[in-house]
C-alpha cells in the first residue's frame, strides 16, 4: 500500500448526505411523470449513486459501465477504454448518467458521446464532485453534488490505489505527491 500522507475531511457524511437528498428531489421534480434509466459508472460512482437512488422517487432502471482511463496513476492519460458495456438498450429512454468526479472531463466526454449515439430519449449528467480547475473538455452538468478546488479526494467512493472507497466521508490527501 503506498505511503498516501494524511487525510484530512472536505464533507463530512451528514453534508454528504444532506446534498445528496438535495440532488435526489431535484431529480425527482424534473424527472415528473417519467421513469428514469440510471447509468452509474464503476467503481467511483456506487456509493453515491446507490445513496441518490433511494432519494429519487420515481420508476428507475439501474445499469452500469465501467471504464479505464487513469489506471493506478493519479494524472489523465486521456485514454478510455470500455471495460463493461450496458447491459440493457438505452434507445427511446431518459438516461442519467452518474460519475464520481469530473476532472479534465475527458472521460464524461467520452460516454456522452458514445451513449447520445444510441439513441435515448434524453441524455444528462449526475456528478457527486466537480473539479472546475482541471477542466480540459467541455461537458454538460445537470446535477452536481460539489464543485472542489484541484485537490486529491479519496472516500465515498473514490478511491486511491483501490483504497479508501468505503469512507462514509470525503477526504483529501494531505502530502499526495503522485500527480503529474
Ligand atoms: P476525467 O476524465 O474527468 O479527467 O477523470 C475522471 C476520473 O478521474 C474520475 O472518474 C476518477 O476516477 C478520477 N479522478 C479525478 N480526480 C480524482 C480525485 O481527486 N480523486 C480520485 N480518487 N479520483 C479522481
């Protein structure tokens, strides 16, 4: 396990929790008389997604999609690769993505437009955290849980070399000196 320093909370789990109801009457006001296709993209999103789910009242259908672009490491290689594909079609449906972060945005870039490419009825975005700075591509966020300045963030979900995804909380790494 790498030496990651210390961790230091940026959102506690009552804060988390009170946006992430926040979020989820948002969803559910805008998504009226509808039924809803959640995208949830692994592993980073599951917390959060699983947790705004139950917040969201409406008729829902849950699938996922894994990708790749950063590996081990903690700066973009601005490649993505599929690793799972949806299990279901999308075409004629109204989809929510949901991603852990957004970075350079070069990941959500990539799924928007591999998925609008089939065909859903609507396309938006669901982001717990959103990291302005680091931005390198252009993309539309519907719901955004938090905007955070350009620091590491590990815990509810988010993960450093595996780690750290079962935080109830959301930490930055103090003395993480692996980005590029
Ligand atoms: P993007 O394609 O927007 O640059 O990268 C998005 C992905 O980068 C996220 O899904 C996440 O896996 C990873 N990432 C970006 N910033 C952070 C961070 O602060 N902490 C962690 N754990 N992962 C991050």
């Amino acid at each position: 396990m790498p030496n990651a320093g210390e961790l230091r909370v940026l959102y506690t789990r009552e804060a988390i929790s009170g946006r992430v109801a926040e979020l989820g009457r948002q969803i559910t006001a805008d998504y009226q008389g509808r039924s809803l296709c959640v995208v949830g993209i692994l592993k980073g999103a599951t917390i959060f997604l699983a947790d705004l789910v139950r917040s969201i009242s409406l008729p829902l259908t849950l699938d996922f999609m894994a990708v790749s672009s950063y590996g081990h490491a903690t700066s973009s290689t601005g490649v993505v690769r599929i690793l799972k594909d949806l299990d279901t079609h999308i075409a004629g449906h109204h989809v929510l993505i949901v991603e852990d972060i957004v970075d350079s945005g070069l990941t959500l870039r990539y799924l928007l437009n591999l998925l609008a490419a089939r065909g859903p009825a609507s396309l938006r975005t669901c982001v717990f955290l959103d990291k302005p700075a680091r931005r390198e591509v252009e993309v539309p966020l519907d719901y955004v849980g938090f905007a955070i300045p350009d620091v590491f963030v590990v815990g509810y979900g988010l993960d450093y070399a595996e780690d750290y995804r079962h935080l109830p909380y959301l930490a930055v790494i103090d003395g993480e000196k692996s980005r590029g």
